[in-house]
C-alpha cells in the first residue's frame, strides 16, 4: 500500500494549489481528480466559468510557479472598481489609491486550474491519481486508509477540495448550515463595442445586481441576478433575444453588445459545521460557499491554502509533530471564523439592496455617497477585498 503525507481529493484550483504549497514544505502528496481540463488553446471562446482573482490570491499562485503560464495564455488585470444603485451614489474604487497597479485580474477557471496542474505534473513530492476517485476511507490513530477506485493508499491526512457536495465531507459525517437564496445568476460572454478593459462594475436592483466583468480584448463576462423562474425564462431565449434583454436592462455604460454564450446557477450558501475531524480537514467550497455577488469565492479558497500552509510550516519549524491532532486544529480556527465574517457580510449587503423600503432605498445609496468621499474608509475596505 502507498503511503503519503497528505492525500487530497479534488484536483481543481484550490486542491492544485494546495497541494503544491504542501509539497514547498518537503511533504509527500498525493491528488486525485476525476478527470483533467480541456487543454489550452489561443484560438478558444472564453469558459463561461471565470473568478475575478485578488492581489492576495495573485501572491499565490505566483508563489507555486502558476501565474507566469496564467499570463502567457489570457488574463484581464483591473484597475477600478464600480459599484452604485442610483447614479448619485456611484462609489470607485482605484488601484492608485492603495499604491497598487490593478485591483485584481478576471481569469478563466480552467486556466488557472491547468495551470496549476502542470506545476503539480513537474513536482517530485506529489503524484497525481487522474482520472480516479474516492470511494471511501478509514480513519485510525496512526492516519488514514483511502480506497481509491484503482487501489487504497495510506496518509497522515485527508484534505477535502472536492467542491461543494464534497464526498469526503459526506463520508466524514460532517453536517452543513445554510440556505437557498431562491436566487439565480446567469453568466454571459459577450463582445463588447466599448473599451471598457480597465473596470469591473456592478450595479444593484431590487431583484439583484448586474455586473460586468472584464475579459481580453473586446470581450466581457456580465453576470444577471434575478429571481430564478426569470432566470429559466432567460435560459428558453435565443442568443439574439437574450442581447436584446441585456441591453434593455444593463447599464447604458455597457454599450453595444453581441452575445456568445451563456449559463446560470442557482445561489446557494453552505457552511461546514467544522472543517476538522479528526485527520479529515475540509478546504474551499467543500467547507464554504458563499454568495457570488462580491467575487470571493475562490480567493476565501485560496486563504485557506495559505492558512493550512502557514500551521504546518510553523509546527515544523518549531518541532512539532505536523500532523498531531492539536496542529490541524489550529487551521480551523485562522480560518472558520474569517469565512464566516465574509459570509455575513454579502448576506447583509444581499439583504440590504434586495430591500424594497425607500427608507432603505436611501440609507444605502446615503451610505455609497459617503463611503465615496472618504478615502481612509474606503482605501482600507478596497486593501482587504485585495487581501492585502
């Protein structure tokens, strides 16, 4: 039976990168992935699927060797940011401010992800299980056994990065909090008339924000929030008529628009009940996932990298036993409650502006008008979107 430091289950961007940062502190690991992205070519239509990666995050995967390829292929930098409801209140935010060059840059999923994987394919401390899957594991006082679909391998841990419906948090017993937001997002690309490459925006309605990503070029990814019968009604539109909805309800500052291609999701908020049991530790979406309207999701992923990351090199360091119970501990508690602030934070703003009050109406668009003229406030909430 093989044996490895670290087993992790999930393969897309944070388990990749999780397991390099592991890998950096001389652990042996292992990842398995059910199957591998669609190689990168020039000549392809951007995924539907982007994040809208931070500074902090952008540290990262510079840190494991993924972003100098990310920036061979595609990647949109940005160096404003837009948020209003009504055009008195409209509040920017300026990379100038902070001392910055960008904000943060729009990348697709999959890019970031092969990325990550080719790093992982070159590094001599972690072997990849690819296509594979778990089928279940055993937990004991010296580790864990793992039953892949192909063999069973032994570890001092089992990290879950397989996403939202997480198996190995399933099999780990560990429960979730949370709720349906009876909200849908559907994601758009679009190629745009304007350039407009510099900015991402969002505006907010009573039934939801409109956003616009940036991408390469004259292209854009718009995000539409809406009640989710509206959402499916959207989805039965051909590609001609959904233009037409789009620019009947975006912002005028989008300008001409022809839409490429489109798919939504329903909103959803899920949070583990621990990310900890035993030797079991659950990283990213399988133990959060947050409402999409601020753009956190992936980067919350990737703090929790650097989190497990900086426990264990501290523990080696300061001769510990890595792997003791009372070490993993230490992750969950940099990192449960940060989420859970973040978390609370976009279900008040989502509250706030799906609010129907005038009285409401006002004290937000008050509140966008002041947050605007005045910088200290507004340079320190810009610093720690950007994770610095």
């Amino acid at each position: 039976m093989k044996s490895y430091d670290c087993v992790i289950v999930g393969g897309g961007m944070v388990g990749a990168a999780s397991a390099l940062s592991l890998a950096e502190l001389g652990l042996k690991v292992a990842v398995v992935e059910r199957a591998l992205p669609l190689v990168f070519d020039p000549g392809q239509p951007f995924d539907l699927r982007v994040s809208a990666i931070s500074l902090s995050s952008q540290y990262l995967l510079e840190q494991v060797g993924a972003w100098q390829q990310i920036s061979l292929w595609r990647l949109c930098p940005y160096k404003r940011l837009g948020v209003w409801e009504q055009e008195i209140s409209y509040a920017e935010f300026n990379s100038d401010d902070i001392g910055q060059s960008h904000l943060g840059a729009i990348i697709e999923n999959r890019l970031i992800q092969l990325a990550l994987l080719e790093q992982v394919n070159d590094h001599d401390n972690i072997t990849l299980y690819c296509p594979d899957s778990l089928n279940g594991f055993t937990q004991h006082e010296q580790g864990v056994d793992i039953e892949l679909t192909g063999e069973t391998v032994k570890a001092k841990l089992l990290i879950a990065a397989d996403g939202a419906n997480s198996r190995v948090r399933q099999l780990a017993g560990i429960g979730t909090t949370g709720w349906d937001y009876q909200q849908s997002a559907m994601l758009i690309n679009v190629k745009t008339e304007l350039e407009q490459q510099d900015i991402t925006w969002q505006q907010f309605f009573p039934t939801g924000p409109v956003a616009m990503l940036p991408m390469p070029g004259r292209h854009a990814s718009l995000v539409w929030y809406h009640h989710r019968d509206e959402i499916k009604r959207l989805k039965t539109l051909s590609l001609k008529q959904l233009e037409q909805a789009v620019m009947a309800h975006f912002p005028k500052r989008l300008g001409q628009v022809e839409v490429l291609d489109r798919a939504s999701f329903a909103l959803t908020r899920r949070h583990a009940n621990q990310y900890q049991m035993q030797r079991v530790l659950l990283m990213g979406d399988a133990a959060h996932s947050i409402n999409p309207m601020a753009g956190q999701g992936v980067n919350l992923g990737f703090k929790d990298v650097k989190a497990l990351q900086k426990v264990i090199a501290e523990a080696i360091g300061n001769g510990e036993c890595w792997h003791d119970l009372a070490v993993l501990a230490r992750y969950e508690k940099l990192r449960r409650h940060d989420n859970l602030l973040m978390m609370s934070a976009m279900d008040a703003l989502y509250a706030s502006f799906s609010h129907p009050s005038l009285l409401m109406k006002g004290l937000r668009n008050a509140g966008l008008f002041i947050a605007n003229r005045a910088p200290v406030l507004k340079n320190k909430a810009l610093a720690y979107a950007c994770g610095l």
